[in-house]
C-alpha cells in the first residue's frame, strides 16, 4: 500500500506510540485486503466499550493509547455497560462502574464523544452522502452505506480507533463502487408494516446468501426504523455491510440487476418469525430498543402504555440525546407511569443485567442472536405491540 511521506514518518514512531500503533493497524489491514492507499475520513465510530467485552488486556491497550493520541475527525461512541445515571437501579455492582468509567474517560481523553450508542446516525453523527468514514457497529455500518449512500467498511472497534486517531482509512471494499456490487436480487413479495418483519427479512435474506450485498426490491416505502431493524439483522445473520434498496439507496440504479433471484413472500416471513421464536412462557423481560430505539419509537410506546400498568418488566433502551429530547417532549411520563424502565448508553448485550436473566421477549432479530447465542436465553422475537401487550399481561 502506498504511503505518503508524512504517513511514513507515522509509521517510524516520529509523532509517538499512539500515532504509529494505528498507522501500524491501518497498514496491516491495508496489506490484507489489498489497499493501494489511505484516504481521508470525515468521522469514525467505535464499539469495544464495554468493560464486560473488552476487560482488563482492552482497558491496558486503550490506555497505552490515551497517554497522547487523539482523534482528528468527529469520533462516538457505541454503548457501554449500564446507564451512567442509573447503574445503582440497575444493580451494577461498584468495581464494574469503576472500570466502565475508566474506559469511558480514557475514550474522552482521546477527544471521542461519550456518546454511547448504536444509533449514532439519529442525532450525533450523521455521514452526508458520499462521505468516507471508518465505522464500527455492524448494525450502524450496514445502514449508512445502505440508506445515506455513505461509505465504510464494517470496521472492528479497533481499526475503527486506529482510523479515528490517523484520520485516514484504507481504500478497498465498500470505499470503491466495485466493491459495493450487489451480486443476489431479491424480489420482496410479503407486505411488510412492521419493524420486526424487517428485521426477519433481514434474517432471511442473509440465510440464504451470506454476507453478500443485495439488491432488494419491494421494500421502497421503507422508513429509517424499518431499515435499522433490516441492518441490523443482515449484519448480524450474514456479516452483509450494505443492501442496495431499489428506490431508496442512492446510486442503486447505476449497477445492474443481479441475475440470481431470490423471492420472499408472506408465507417465508411466517417461517422466519417461527425460527425465531424459543418458549414464551420462560420470559422474564420484554426488551425493546435493538438498536437503540428511535424517537419515533419511543412516542409509539408511550402512546400506547398511556394509562395503563405493566405485568411484566419491560426495558426500554435508547441513546441519552433522545432520552433527554423524549423527556422534554414528554414522552417519558406514560412510560413511567406505567412502570416501565428506560435506560441509556447501554443494552442488555452489552451490560451485566443480561446474565441474571432466563427468557426475553423482544422485536429484534438482532437481540435474539446474541441473546440466545451469547447468554444462552430463551428468546421471542414478536412486534412491537405484541412485545407491548406481553407486558401489559397479555398472551
Ligand atoms: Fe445496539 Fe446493543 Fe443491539 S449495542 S444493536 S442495542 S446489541
């Protein structure tokens, strides 16, 4: 891969450790895919935040980096392990909120803004059309590319860094139209509504072919919403960085239309829902907010528990930045009221709270996934108003 001179001297360690430690991540990448350079970025975002993934060896390494690197674009956060103003309801014990606050601060010392969420692209950090950036978070990846027409490859939390403090990226994959080819069409015959269903699209989708990018029709009344829960779930299930939606992903008419077709109707969005689906009465938690839920969201929930009491703990997450703007609009009180628990910068994958528990009832694909691969839970996976009504007591 070619370097500049300047980006040489990076190399040999003449602007220090921190600096010549991410070029040196950079360049290996580089050298793997291929790159024939680096090219600049316009903002990064990081995953690798909570202590109970990354423990004490990532705590070591970020620190080493902190002493002097910082970062040259725009930098956030993906959620951490609780919420860092409600870790004592949510019964995080003392030295795991001690650590988490260490890595919080050392990514802050860096110039990265504590953000804390998955959803960075609602509020904080929203790559315009045709921007280079360096992402992390597989969900958030796969939507820029897909919906912004934005530009990144699927970025670990640590090239992601290593990106963030250089300010440059290599150039391969989803940074070149060639690498953005779909090569599969799918021909969506089902009538989605539903936020779920879009994320069982998702799931079928990336059964059947992988992690390579689609050109999917039928889907052209889509919401942002309705992709996330697509991203997210193609992400997840196939390793998919991006989906060309005809209609919707700018630029998706100037490649042509894959040959190799695959169909999904209503019936193979019924089968999905039943893969996804373990034992409903071993549930202990409604869980909604994977990814972080949306405003949008967030007023629907608090329409529909106006007034009324839950039966069964029901979790919400969601950013801090649309928490405080629910909060002023007055979207919080319903849910309260109702009993509800809201948290921000965190979710139940990432946090402890996710390990005392046996079952969940969730609208993400996503969720189930690492629910039940990672935590070894029974999971649901239900809309939104079945989730809703679940904790209102409904079967
Ligand atoms: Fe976000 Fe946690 Fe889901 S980080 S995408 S809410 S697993």
């Amino acid at each position: 891969m070619y370097l500049t001179r300047e980006e040489e001297k990076i190399l040999a360690g003449e602007y220090g450790y921190a600096y010549s430690k991410a070029m040196e991540i950079l360049v290996a990448i580089g050298k793997i895919y291929k790159a024939s350079k680096l090219i600049e970025i316009s903002s990064a975002h990081i995953s690798g935040v909570s202590y109970k993934n990354i423990g004490e060896e990532g705590l070591k390494f970020l620190s080493s980096l902190a002493i002097e690197g910082r970062v040259r674009v725009p930098t956030t956060l993906n959620p951490a392990g609780f919420d860092t103003h409600k870790w004592k309801e949510m019964g995080i014990n003392k030295e795991f909120v001690e650590k988490q606050m260490e890595v919080i601060n050392i990514f802050r010392r860096m110039g990265i803004r504590p953000t804390l969420t998955c959803t960075p692209y609602y509020k904080e950090n929203l790559p315009s059309k045709g921007e280079h950036v360096a992402w992390a978070e597989s969900s958030a990846v796969t939507l820029i590319n897909s919906l912004i027409g934005a530009y990144t490859n699927r970025e670990s939390g640590i090239s992601a860094l290593a990106a963030a403090l250089i300010g440059k990226t290599p150039l391969y994959g989803l940074h070149t139209p060639e690498g953005r080819q779909p090569t599969y069409t799918i021909q969506v015959k089902a009538k989605l509504r539903k936020l779920s269903e879009y994320g069982v699209l998702g799931y079928l989708i990336a059964k059947e072919m992988g992690n390579k990018i689609p050109l999917i029709k039928g889907i052209d009344n889509a919401n942002m919403d309705m992709l996330k829960y697509l991203s997210a779930s193609l992400a997840t299930y196939g390793g998919t960085p991006m989906f060309h939606a005809e209609g919707l992903t700018p630029g998706y008419d100037t490649y042509e239309e894959p040959r190799d077709k695959l169909t999904i109707d209503g019936e193979d969005l019924k089968r999905g829902f039943e893969e996804l689906r373990d034992d409903l009465d071993n549930v202990d938690m409604v869980w909604i907010g994977c990814p972080h839920a949306s405003l949008e969201e967030l007023k629907y929930i608090s329409e529909v528990l106006d007034g009324k009491r839950v039966k069964r703990r029901l979790v919400i997450t969601t950013s801090r930045v649309l928490l405080d703007e629910a909060r002023e609009m007055g979207l919080l009180d319903n849910i309260y009221n109702a009993g509800g628990e809201i948290y921000a910068d965190t979710c139940i994958i990432v946090s402890p709270i996710g390990e005392a528990l046996s079952g969940v009832l969730t609208s993400s694909t996503k969720a189930y996934y690492y629910l039940k691969g990672v935590h070894k839970l029974n999971v649901y996976v239900a809309d939104l108003d079945e989730c809703l009504n679940y904790a209102l007591g409904g079967n």
